[in-house]
C-alpha cells in the first residue's frame, strides 16, 4: 500500500529502471559530457548521504592527455599483477576489458580526504564509513549517469599510492575510483562479467536471513514497478 510521501508510478518506474539498467560500462564511443550535464551528475554524487554528514568525497577531473595516459599505465600495471594473483583464471582474466580511461568522455578519480580521524560520528567503531558514504555517492552518480543515457564504469585496479602522486594529493587522501563517464553505442543487457561467464549474479534468497545468520527470510517475490 503507497504512503502519502510515495512518488508517482511512473516516477517509482524511472527510479526502478535506472537501478536495473544501470552498468558497469567498459566500451565507450568517445564523445562528450555538456558541463550542464557533469554539474547535475556531480551535485547527485555530492547529495548522497554520508556518516556524520562527513562528506568523504573528492572528486578531481582529469582532462589532461599525458595524465590520462599515465593513469591507463597505472591501471595495466595492475591488471597485469591481479591476472598473476589469480592462478588458473590469469589469462580468461586478461582477456576482460576492464577500463575506459583512454575512450571515456569523461575521467573522474575519486578519493578521500585527508584529515578523515577527525569524523568520530559513526565512525568510531567503523571507520571504514567513509568509504561506504563515498560509495554512495559514486552510486548516485552512476544512478544519474544512466538516466541522462551515459554509461559509466568504476575501476578499482591501480595502486592507490601511486595514484595519489601521479595526481599530487595531500598525505592522508586516499584514491579509490577511476571513473570513465561518456556516452556508449549501447548499454549491455546484463552485467558484462555476467556476459564473459566471469561470474554470475546470485538469488537474492541466498542473501537474505531472517533473526539470525542462515536462516532463509521468508520473503515472496517481488513486484515489478
């Protein structure tokens, strides 16, 4: 039964379609993203909650060619040691396009900032919230990317120290999102790690318990908006 505060159907419908359509996009066909356009993704991103309200988000656009070719450097690096920390599956992995950095319209790296110890609010046992408070708000922009019809894809394969000089961040920040944002010929029908027989996504029946570590919530399945 909707509330009074509930949105339209087809609004419920929009914000529905945006999470079930949204991807992690790879392949990117160049183009642009119209300032108008990255300022109304960027304030998305930037009205995520947060713990605290501690805002843990920085976000630097990185538009210079030479930088964009470092930071590619950066990410193959990284690929290369992930495939060798794999075993067995090293070369099925190496065969997976996995970043956009030097196709994408767009390039922004999120990082946190520093002088994070001083937020105690709902930190002070779980300190990692600001990096789930950034994650919300890389999710909000996702979300937001693919309502304006903009594919984007997180990558997460790179030293973040490294990084973090090749960008000159202050001590204490700490990279942990390369984002490639831009326009794509299509967006794919289901995950692409999905697609590649990677992995797959798993019921959400065997994520949900119910009073106590697993035992199975009974749950009925749910309605489409």
């Amino acid at each position: 039964m909707p509330t009074e505060h509930a949105f339209s159907p087809a609004e419920q419908a929009a914000v529905y379609r945006a999470i079930h359509g949204r991807r992690d996009m790879r392949h990117f066909s160049g183009g642009s993203v119209p300032d108008a356009v990255l300022q109304r993704l960027l304030s998305a991103a930037h009205h995520a909650p947060s713990v605290g309200f501690m805002q843990p988000w920085r976000f630097v656009r990185v538009r210079s060619p030479q930088l964009r070719e470092s930071l590619h450097a950066l990410i193959e690096q990284e690929r290369v040691l992930t495939a060798q920390a794999l075993g067995e599956r090293e070369q099925e992995f190496m065969n997976l396009k996995v970043q956009g950095v030097l196709d994408a319209a767009e390039v922004l790296v999120v990082s946190l900032p520093p002088g994070r110890e001083q937020h105690v609010f709902g930190r002070r046992t779980l300190p990692e919230m600001d990096l789930a408070s950034a994650a919300c708000a890389i999710q909000n922009l996702w979300l937001a990317a693919r309502a304006e019809g903009l594919g984007m894809g997180w990558v997460s394969l790179f030293d973040p120290v490294q990084l973090a000089q090749l960008l000159q961040m202050p001590a204490g920040s700490k990279p942990v999102a390369v984002l490639c944002l831009g326009p794509v010929q299509a967006f794919y029908d289901e995950p692409m790690l999905q697609t590649e027989k990677w992995a797959r996504r798993a019921p959400l029946a065997d994520m949900l318990f119910e009073d106590v570590w697993g035992r199975a919530a009974q749950v009925s399945d749910p309605v489409s908006v």
